[in-house]
C-alpha cells in the first residue's frame, strides 16, 4: 500500500492561526452552544466574571461541535480504505456521521466517543434509526480515555491542539499498519502519507469552502542494521546492508552493496512494509534499484526491483534481510504518564 507522500510533503498549509480557530469556536457558539456551555477549563486564561464563568469554556483537551459535511465524510473514508474487515473509531463523534457511514455503506464495524450526552444520544438514534446499532455504538467518553487498540481505521476531526495532544496516544496505542484520517487539521512534524484538498462550496468554517482531509499509517518499528543478500542489476547477487534511522515513518541513513557505499535516495515504513531506493553503480554507471520488503521483528521479505527505465526492470528478484542491530523509532513524545 505505497501513498503518494512524497509530492506533498512540503505543501501543507500552516498549522491554522488563532484566527481560523477561532471561526470554529464562533461558529460552535452559534449552533452548538452544548460544548460551550460545560466546563471553564482555560489554562493561563484570565478568570472570567462570575455571571460568565459557566457560559464560556474554552478546554484545551477539547473541539466544539461543527460536523463534517456528508462530501468529506465520504472522503475520509475512502482515503482510510475503510471496508467490511475494519473496526472504526471516531474520536468526537458528534452525530455519528462517519461511524454510521462506515457501517451503512461499507459494512465497517467501529464506534464513536463524544463529550456531549445529548451529541451522544442522537448518534445512538441515529444509527438504530439507519439500522446499523448492531454494528455501532456512541458512547459519552473522553478522546483521552479511549481504548484505541481494537482500532484499524481512527477518524477525528479536532482542533489542531487535540490533534497534538491526542498525538503520542494513537502513536503509542494502533497497531503498525493501523490508518488514521483527519479532516482539515494535522500532527505537525509527523507528515501525512496522503493528503487531498476538497471543494466544499457550503463549508464556512477553517478555510471556508474547503476541506482538507489528511491520511497516515501509523508505521512500524523499522530502524536498525538491516543485512542480506539480493540480486543487483548485472545479475550478480551481493551482500547489502542499510543502516536505518527512523523518524516516523520516514528513513535515512547508508547502504552498502558488495561492500562499497552505495546511494540511499528515498527509504519509509508504511506500516510493516520497508521500502528502500537506493542506486549503485553498475558497468560505469549509476543504476536504481527499488527494494519492497515487509518486516516481521527482525526479518524481512520482499522484492527488489532494479532499472532507471519503466516500466520494464533490468532486474526483478527476491530479497531475504535480518536485522542485526535494532535502533529505536522516534515516534515523537511518549504517552504522558498520568
Ligand atoms: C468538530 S466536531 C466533529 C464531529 C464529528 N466527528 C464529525 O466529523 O462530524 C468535534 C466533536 O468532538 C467532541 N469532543 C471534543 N473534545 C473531546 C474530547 N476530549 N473527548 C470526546 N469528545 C470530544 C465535541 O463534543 C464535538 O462533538
């Protein structure tokens, strides 16, 4: 499953300003004044007059309610490549739009968490009244309290600030492989795999009329000393070895082939799966080789493909590697402790 990562990576909009945030909080305020109206939680914030107190919330572990449009829902699911095998959690599940599409029109199973009782219920109304409450359910939790390890696919549609918070948790909890899919608002240096901008005439809030929808694979732990043996362009089947350092899901690092540096030019970890180009120079000149190996602990297995022209390779043949030395991952921050 590669993603088209790379042609984006450097086009991200700016985390949104202040600005934008608050056109969300305006607009919650206007039509859902629910979340507005739970709970004062402002860090550092000015106490507000007693009459106010309990009329203004701003919690920086929290997003008011503004839906996802039904165009972006649909979206996020088909960049999640949600299907009938998945289990789908929504972090701030408002009416339950994503879970109960997941479940209506794709045959997903999954549920969804919202602070809000009544956003809560209406979900709950909603999905029997769909006739998919076998299959879903909304439950009134805190994002921060969820158990995500069941999850394949996890949706959110949160302030940047939770996004981030909510971060080194889905990092720490989905299982390699697992996908995550944001509506309009990212994790910062941990960049999207795939990320498509939408047209959305009827949406006013964020960047009014459009939505952006990001998707990442939480990746596995591929850093370390990787030795094997594979076929190069020219036939010969040599000793390779690539030193790896992972930041995310992207590599760097060296590799060696028959014992002479070659050229790492572009590695990743898309789940289990290590995907490494490298060029070596073969009979004067530099050739590019393509290795797809799916990692098992230690051992990996894949295909290497080599030649500068497609589609026809020079070469095309097994490639069997082991780890002989593990380096650690930087997923980002660890799960703050509690
Ligand atoms: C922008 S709405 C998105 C609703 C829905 N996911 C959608 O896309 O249509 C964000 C929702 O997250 C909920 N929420 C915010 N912070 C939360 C938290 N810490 N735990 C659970 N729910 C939260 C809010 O109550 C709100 O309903």
């Amino acid at each position: 499953m590669k993603s088209s990562g790379s042609a984006f990576r450097n086009v991200l909009p700016a985390v949104p300003s202040s600005g934008r945030r608050s056109a969300l909080f305006a607009l919650a305020a206007g039509s859902a004044g629910a979340v507005l109206g739970s709970a004062v939680h402002a860090q550092g914030a000015a106490r507000p007059p007693e009459a106010a107190r309990d009329a203004v919330v701003i919690r920086f572990d929290s997003s008011p309610y503004v839906p996802t449009p039904q165009k972006v829902v649909d979206e996020m699911l088909r960049m999640g490549r949600v299907g009938a095998k998945d289990f789908i959690v929504d972090l701030g599940s408002g009416d339950g739009r994503i879970i109960i599409t997941a479940a209506q029109r794709l045959s997903a199973r999954g549920f969804g968490v919202d602070l809000d009782p009544e956003l809560v219920r209406q979900a709950n109304a909603l999905a029997k009244q769909e006739g998919v409450a076998d299959r879903v359910e909304f439950f009134q939790r805190d994002i921060f309290k969820t158990d995500l390890t069941k999850a394949d696919v996890v949706t959110m549609y949160l302030l940047p600030e939770v996004n981030m918070m909510a971060r080194p948790k889905l990092l720490a909890e989905l299982r390699p492989g697992a996908r995550v899919v944001t509506h309009d608002y990212h994790f910062e240096d941990w960049l999207p795999d795939e990320r498509i901008t939408l047209d959305v005439p009827e949406k006013k809030v964020g960047t009014p009329g459009l939505a952006y929808v990001y998707l990442w694979i939480v990746p596995g732990q591929g850093a370390g000393r990787w030795q094997g043996k594979m076929p190069v362009a020219g036939g010969q089947v040599l000793p390779v070895e690539f030193n790896l350092e992972q930041r995310f899901q992207i590599m760097t690092g060296s590799v060696s082939v028959g014992g002479k540096p070659a050229k790492l030019v572009f590695a990743e970890m898309i789940g289990n799966d290590l995907s490494v180009i490298f060029s070596t120079e073969v009979g004067g000149r530099q050739v590019r080789h393509e290795l797809l190996a799916t990692t098992r602990g230690d051992a990996a297995t894949g295909t290497v493909r080599a030649g500068n022209e497609t589609p026809a390779p020079l070469l095309q043949g097994q490639a069997v590697l082991s780890r002989t030395a593990r380096r650690a991952a930087y997923l980002g921050e660890a799960v703050p402790s509690k």
